[in-house]
C-alpha cells in the first residue's frame, strides 16, 4: 500500500487577499502652512527637528529601524493615512504623551481630516482613557482652535 500525496493549488476561496499597494499619503498642508497657522504647531514642529538631528547624529540602527517601522506603519494602504492618523491620535491620547498627541494632530490636519474627525476620535480617547487624559485634551483643543479657528 503505498502513499500517495496530490498537490493542490490555491484555491481563489482560500487565497491570500490582495493588499494594496502602500504609498507615501498625499498631504494637502505642508509644514510650513500649518507653522504659519498655529503658534503651537510652530514651536512643536521646530523643536521636533532640532531634536530629532540630535538622535540623527548618534547614527543608531536600532533608532532608525524604529523610525523606518514608524513611517510606514502611517503609509497609505487598507487604511487611509488620514485615518491612521487619527487612530495614532487616540492611542497618544490614552497613552498621554502630549508630543505624540501634536504631532498626530497636526499630521491629520495636514491629511485632511475635519475638526469635527479629531475631536470625536478624541472623544474616544477620553472614553478608554479616562478622566486622566483631561489635560491633554485642553492642550490639543488649543492646538486644533489655533489650526481650524
């Protein structure tokens, strides 16, 4: 009696989705319009800089793997960069690190998102964090009152 072993092909039931192709998002703000608009952005984008060419000049590989993981985490793909980054917004939020918290802010704004997208997403924010996350709240709402009026 011997064995027999019968190869099947990947059925289209079984196979693998197609993940779209991932891309740089499109970003209808630059930098540079968002520190003309918001003092508090200003500040926070130029001190992100000059602290990030302090990490730069330490030539870490395990920092520039991180950073790597980071950018393209943001990409474009099944998501919508504008919607990542509100997901980046809450989790910074619940997790209150205030400069995470601009930095995704701003990111939204520059992706598009409405007012009205970030504070619900920091409503939700405020529900899984609770009263804790309060006073970065007050301190993203002036950086959004500053960027959308």
């Amino acid at each position: 009696m011997g064995t027999q072993t019968t190869e099947h092909a990947a059925s289209p039931e079984h196979s693998a989705p197609e993940r779209p192709e991932r891309k740089e998002p499109t970003y209808l703000f630059t930098e540079k319009h968002v520190a003309d608009k918001s003092e508090i952005a200003r500040r926070f984008i130029e001190t992100r800089a000059r602290l990030n060419a302090n990490v730069d000049k330490a030539n870490n590989f395990l920092v520039k793997r991180f950073y790597n993981i980071d950018h393209n985490t943001y990409l474009e793909g099944t998501l919508a960069a504008k919607t990542k980054e509100l997901m980046g917004l809450v989790a910074s939020t619940v997790l209150r690190c205030d400069d995470c918290i601009s930095y995704h802010a701003i990111q939204a704004y520059r992706l598009g998102a409405s007012r009205a997208e970030q504070e619900e997403s920091l409503n939700v924010a405020l529900v899984v964090g609770g009263s804790i996350v309060v006073p970065h709240l007050r301190r993203v709402y002036e950086l959004l009152e500053e960027l959308y009026g």
